[in-house]
C-alpha cells in the first residue's frame, strides 16, 4: 500500500516537475520571470507537502482544489472542469451524451424519471414519468447520491443496462433491460402555433445547433401558419455556446445592431 503511494507521489511530483520545467523553458530571459518564479515556488511547496505532511495526502485532490481555489479569485465564469465532469459539460454545450435518454431527479429515498425522452432506450423500454428506479445493474439507488445514478445511467453506446423499476401508486415493480444510444437532445422540442397568427418556439438550451433549429422552426411557421408575432420561450434554459446567443439574435434584429459585447 504505502509502495503504492509512493509511486503514485512520485509519479505525479514528476509529472509537475517536467511541466513546470517545460513552461521555465519557453519563457525568454526577462520575460515573465514572476510567472515562472511562483511556478518554481508551487511545485516546492507541492513537493513538501506530500513527503513531511504527518497524514496521508491525495496529490490529485490537492492539485484540483489547488486549481479550484485560484480560480475563485478570478470571475464567477472561468471554472476548472476535470475530466470526470466532461460529459456533463459535452451534454451541456452540444446536447449528447451516450445514455439510456431520460431526465431523472430526487424525489424522496429514491429518484425517479422525470421525463424519458421520446425513441430513445428509455422511452423505448416502456419507462414513464414518476418510474421510481429502485436498483441499477442490481445496486439499490436509495445509497446513491443523483449525480452517481446519472453516471451509472450513462456509458458508451451498444452496452447495455438493468434497472428495477416501480410504478407510481402501485407496488408493481418491473425489471428492464435497456441499451445505451448516443442520445442528441434538440435544442428545440417543441414549435407550434399556440393562437392565429401567432407562433411558439420552444429553446431548451444554446447548443451547435439552436439558431439552426430555430430558423428551421421560425420558416415552417412562416410558411404553413403566416405567422405575424412570436413567443420565444426561454424559460428553464440553463444557457450553453455564448456565439450562438448572437446567431439567434440575427433572426431578429437588424444588421449592424449591437447584439453584445465582451471585454
């Protein structure tokens, strides 16, 4: 164990060591010399801590909050996103990830589906809003946190996985065997005339492709409804590529026109 550690100590105060070599080498004399300075002295103070610290210490934790913790001193909207957060953020910014295709949330001592979304595996396997999934590849759910359920919910498409389920109001329980799919959520779900003349397009989030979808959307309403005026809803958008927000503003709004700026 305590071999273990040691290698695992060195291999990471090495790793650090041929970076922060790497970065004193491609700075010219004179230039940013502060920079590669703290550099010499973090990668010192990183490799005394994990030799004379009296408890055992967990080098990647501390180079994570290390990075979590210089970060904060900055703005709210640079973030550090480590790799075993990559595909929420890949389902947060293009909308895909490989899965069985359904919303799930809290909902007391076990989750449930929230809302599985149409042909994909969950919808496909009969699954229905409020299932309570009791157990996933035979491990109860009621031990995990939702974040953990949504990571054993995901993997690599074609591979396959067992939940038990419970149907609301009913103690019937049911087991299902699902196949992951790359799952593609549109960024927008709905469009529809919701009065005469009057249009309705659904955005659930900025991912690639929304200003495309919305263009698609706002012609056919164009064309099949004549529409004259337009409710766009944006309720619920948790946000997503910021180039794209412009994309979709250039529906709307003139040419020329100050959408948004940067600095």
């Amino acid at each position: 164990m305590k071999a273990k550690k040691k290698f695992r100590k060195a291999s990471l105060i090495a790793m650090v060591a041929i970076i922060s070599v790497a970065l004193l080498w491609g700075f010219k004399e004179g230039d940013d010399f502060k920079i590669a300075k703290s550099l010499d002295i973090y990668y010192s103070l990183f490799r005394d801590v994990n030799i004379y610290y009296v408890d055992e210490t967990n080098p990647e934790d501390m180079v994570e909050n290390s990075i979590k913790a210089m970060l904060d001193k900055l703005d709210p909207y640079t973030v550090y996103i480590p790799e075993k957060d990559k595909d929420e953020f890949t389902f947060m910014t293009t909308g895909q990830y490989g899965g069985i295709g359904a919303l799930i949330r809290n909902n007391g001592k076990f989750p449930i589906v929230a809302q599985p979304y149409r042909d994909f595996p969950a919808d496909k396997a009969g699954l229905k809003a409020g299932d309570r999934i009791l157990e996933i590849d035979g491990n109860p759910t009621d031990k995990f946190e939702l974040n953990e359920v949504s990571d054993r919910l995901k993997g690599i498409p074609q591979t396959k996985v067992k939940l038990l389920i419970e149907r609301p109001f009913s103690e019937e329980r049911i087991e299902k065997e699902l196949v992951r799919e790359e799952i593609k959520i549109k960024s927008v779900p709905y469009y529809g005339e919701i009065d005469d003349g009057v249009g309705y397009i659904r955005v659930s989030k900025f991912t690639p492709d929304v200003s495309k979808e919305v263009k698609t959307a706002l012609r056919e309403l164009k064309t099949e409804h004549q529409i004259t005026s337009l409710v766009l809803d944006l309720r619920g958008n948790p946000g997503g590529l910021l180039i794209e927000a412009p994309k979709l503003c250039n529906l709307f709004v003139n040419k020329g026109e100050e959408i948004v700026s940067t600095r």
